[in-house]
C-alpha cells in the first residue's frame, strides 16, 4: 500500500504539470534518476509510475532516449476522452441485466467503442472504489451506470461529481439519483406501478396490498404509482397492507416467519416491486396452500423469464430491456457529441406496457381468506 501512494504521488506531480501547461505535448520528462532524487523514491517507484502513465496514454517511453509527454489536457481543464465505454451495472445475473447490456454493447461497438463491465452488486462500498478508482487513473472514458440504492442517501455523490467536473459524460440507467444534473433512461415507475394497480381495480378488487423495495429509487416510485391509483379510485390506502423490503432483506424473504403473508392477510390482491418479489411470493403461497389467483391476485414489473417460470404464470409490465440499452449508448454518443445539452433534454422514460397472463382474476371468483379457518 506504502508502495501506491508513492508512485501516486509522481502521477499526481506530471498530472498538474499538464494541467498547469507547463508540460505540452511533445516535451522530455525528467530521468528516473533524477524523479527519484526529487521524491527520495526508489527508481523502482519511479518506473511504476511511468509504465502507469504509458498504459493510460499519457506518456511515451523511446529506449534509450527518455519519456515524453504523448497526451495534451485541453486548456479547459478537461480529461480528453478515450474511446472505451466504462459501464457499471448492480449484477450480472440471468435477470434482466444481461439484454440490457448487450444491447447497449453492440451499439457502442458499432459506434467505434470498446467497453468494459464493472459491477457493483448494489452496494456503495464497490461503487466508491469503482469511482475512485476512475478519479485516480484520470480515466477518460464515458460512463453509464446503474445507481446503487437510489432510494438513500449517497456519499458517492461528490465522485460524479468530481468526474462531471473533468468533462467526463455520464448517462443513469434503469434508476437516478435526484439532485445531480445526470441524465437517465430507464422505464417510467410511477406509471408502471399505477398501470399494475389500475389493472387490479379494474377487476374489481379493493384490498390491495403491495411489496416494494425500500433502498431502490425504483420501489419509491412505483410505490407513488400504487399509491396514485388507489386514490383516484377512492380506495383507501391501508399501510398494514403494505410490505417493505430492501435488497438485504429481500434475500431473506423466504424464511418461514410468514410475515409478508401475515401482512397480505386480509387482502385479495398485491402488486409487486417486480418479477423476482412475486416469484417468492408465489413459493411462500404454495407452501401456505394459499392459491393463486382464486385467494390472491397477484401483478408485477419487468416481464422476466420469471414470469413464466412461476407456479402461475405471472401478469406483469414489459420491461424494454434491449431498447433500454440501445437508448442509453445512443443518449451517451450524443452526449459525447455535444456535452452543451441539459440532463432533461436527453432523459428518457419508456411508458409502461402489460402482459396479462394467468396471476389475476375478477373479484367476484375469489373466496376470502380472512374466513378459511
């Protein structure tokens, strides 16, 4: 560790140089020996340092004649872009996550990018080191990425920041945080969680019951969207009714406490945060005999593989997937044309659409749980 922050501090030292212009493009650097006797470094710290520097383009090493500076700041400050992609998603599983990144992928590659995927599996510690990872090598390259618990406050906010602050273009994808003048692409939550829960009250059910995430921007809005609808419907909003989860928590949802279905009791339907909650809750009904659709309705987001894999098949929103991806890569390309536009000019929302499929019925044919003994 001792080592890195040595041979980080001769980066940070020809970083300002350029920064300053007293380096230009073109100029000889000073000799291993003599950047060692500067720092009272090792010429071994010294050389790790500039085959840094030379991996990231900054300089050029000629054998035998010295270093020399092979990459110019702009006079405005900004880190001049590569043409890598870096994108930074929660996870790599069978979800959702890999259309989307393929898509995005092809678009950039066609484009002229390379990209490379970096994962945070959700949590802020690995998007912090990820970020500053970024910072620390002057990367260059154009981000889009999936926020981490967008729902919650986040430290790492001053990093996109920072990145922002050398010219460096950032699209959000799937979710955003509020407060940073990023744009995203992602579906419409709001709408997707009133289209599920209109659907229920158009087939005549009243106690609706729901689970969201907490941690996710995603949960809160979809969450709105319930919300709205049951009031334009003027059905009360029963908080015993609804169940929050986070992303730890969500992992434990099928442990046998029974609490989700103690909350969902009385209710003859629920909406779900998405296809992987209402998978779970299919299994913990199975196992409580509780049958779908006959004693609970059950509707989702994103249309998975899952739905299909349920004990019923699922009633869910399309999530756009490779059209989500593709408009990500081309909002950041048009970024990378013109950094001049504001986040709202290009933030995209994809309007909700439904698949119905077998997890709902009308009221009518359902009997009530609250009376089975």
């Amino acid at each position: 560790m001792a080592r890195a922050v040595k041979y980080q501090q001769i980066e940070d030292w020809i970083y300002e140089r350029l920064r300053s212009g007293e380096l230009h493009k073109g100029d000889r650097l000073e000799t291993e020996a003599e950047m060692a006797e500067k720092f009272s470094f090792s010429r071994q710290t010294v050389r790790q340092a500039l085959s840094d520097l030379e991996k990231k383009g900054i300089i050029r090493k000629i054998q035998g004649s010295g270093s020399y500076i092979q990459r110019q700041f702009p006079e405005n400050g900004n880190i001049p872009l590569t043409k890598a992609v870096t994108i930074i998603s929660s996870y790599s599983d069978s979800y959702i996550f890999p259309r989307i990144l393929q898509s995005m992928t092809d678009v950039l590659q066609k484009n002229g990018y390379s990209v490379r995927i970096m994962f945070t599996n959700n949590r802020r510690e690995t998007e912090r080191r990820i970020l500053t990872t970024l910072i620390s090598e002057e990367s260059g390259d154009p981000l889009i990425v999936e926020p981490v618990t967008s729902a919650l406050p986040n430290p790492n906010i001053v990093y996109y920041r920072k990145l922002m602050s050398r010219g460096i273009p950032i699209v959000f994808f799937n979710t955003y945080y509020p407060g940073i003048d990023i744009p995203h692409v992602s579906l419409d939550d709001v709408a997707a969680g009133r289209k599920v829960t209109d659907y229920l009250i158009s087939l005549g059910h009243r106690k609706i019951g729901c689970i969201f995430k907490s941690d996710d921007g995603q949960g809160l809005r979809r969450y709105e969207g319930y919300q709205e609808a049951l009031t334009d419907a003027g059905i009360p909003i029963d908080e015993n009714h609804v169940c929050w989860v986070d992303t730890c928590r969500l992992k434990g949802m099928l442990k046998k406490d029974n609490w989700i279905l103690d909350r969902l009791g009385e209710c003859t339907a629920a909406v779900c945060y998405n296809d992987e909650v209402a998978y779970m809750l299919t299994e913990l009904c199975e196992a409580a005999k509780v049958r779908i659709p006959q004693d609970l309705s059950i509707v989702s987001i994103d249309n998975s593989r899952l739905t299909q894999l349920a004990p019923v098949p699922l009633t869910s929103v399309r999530h756009p997937m490779e059209t989500l991806g593709e408009k990500a890569a081309h909002v950041l390309l048009d970024l990378i044309q013109d950094p001049s536009g504001k986040a709202e000019d290009h933030t995209y929302e994809f309007s909700p659409e439904i698949a119905v499929r077998e997890s709902a019925m009308p009221f009518p044919g359902l009997q009530n749980r609250a009376k089975k003994s």
